[in-house]
C-alpha cells in the first residue's frame, strides 16, 4: 500500500490521540470528517492500522519503577517455559525477541524494587533463563 502525505499526518496525529473525533483529525490535516473517516477505515482495512489501545500511565497506578529485563536462554531454542511465564506475569507489559548478545528484551512496571527482586526470581524459575541484565529506565523521550 502506498502512503501519501495525507496518510502519513492522519498517522501522525492518531498517535498523538487515537482518540480524536473525525471532525478533529479533518480541521487538524485539511479534510472533511467524512473524507477522514474513510482515510481512518480504508489504513484499517489495509493493516497499516493494527488496533487502537489505551495508554497506560503506569506511575498513576503506583508502579514507579520502569525497567527493561534482557535475558539469554540456556538453549538455542526458546524455553517451552517462558512463553506461557510472561502471561501470568502483569508487571512484563512488552516482550521482544531480538538479535544479539541477549535473546529478549522485557519492559517491566513495578511498585518497589523488593517487586523487581521477585520479578526477576520468578523469570529465573524456569530454568530457560542463563543470565539477565536489568537496566532501570531514567527517561522515555519518545514511544
């Protein structure tokens, strides 16, 4: 699919606030709401647009720690253990699987570092893990 101009700042604005009205998006890029409703559905209809989600300011539900979990597996292979570990564990709220010296790479949100001590036991308990460097997030300047 090609992506024009008109595309590209729908985007742009939708990720600013997913949640504006038609007639917002349109008074903010030069169209009508109708001929932005039908930008808006046709990107959706395309896969461009995946889904709208919520954001979720994690400090306003009392986790004040932001940190970001890397983890190399004991195997090539990831462990059958693991997978289903991040589903019971809240605190993850994304996990990539990347190339390099680490295997993932977790965002975590917890309340206390005594949270983020357990956190980490509970990803060693699989056994999958062999070894996990955490580094604390001072700052996030673009999502």
């Amino acid at each position: 699919m090609e992506i024009d101009t008109i595309d590209d700042a729908i985007l742009h604005q939708l990720q600013i606030d997913g949640r504006m009205s038609y007639r917002a998006l349109g008074d903010q890029i030069g169209l009508s709401p109708t001929a932005a409703a039908a930008r808006i559905d046709r990107l959706v209809a395309e896969g461009v647009i995946e889904r709208f989600q919520a954001r979720i300011n994690h400090r306003a539900l009392g986790n004040t720690i932001h940190a970001i979990v890397d983890i190399r597996f004991n195997k090539t292979q990831y462990g059958d253990d693991f997978l289903p570990l991040l589903d019971s564990l809240p605190a993850v709220t994304v996990a990539r699987f990347v190339t390099g010296p680490f295997d993932c790479s977790l965002e975590v949100w917890v309340p206390s570092s005594d949270d983020l001590s357990q956190l980490l036991v509970d990803l060693k308990k699989t056994g999958d893990v062999a070894e996990m460097q955490t580094r604390l997030v001072l700052m996030v300047a673009k999502t």
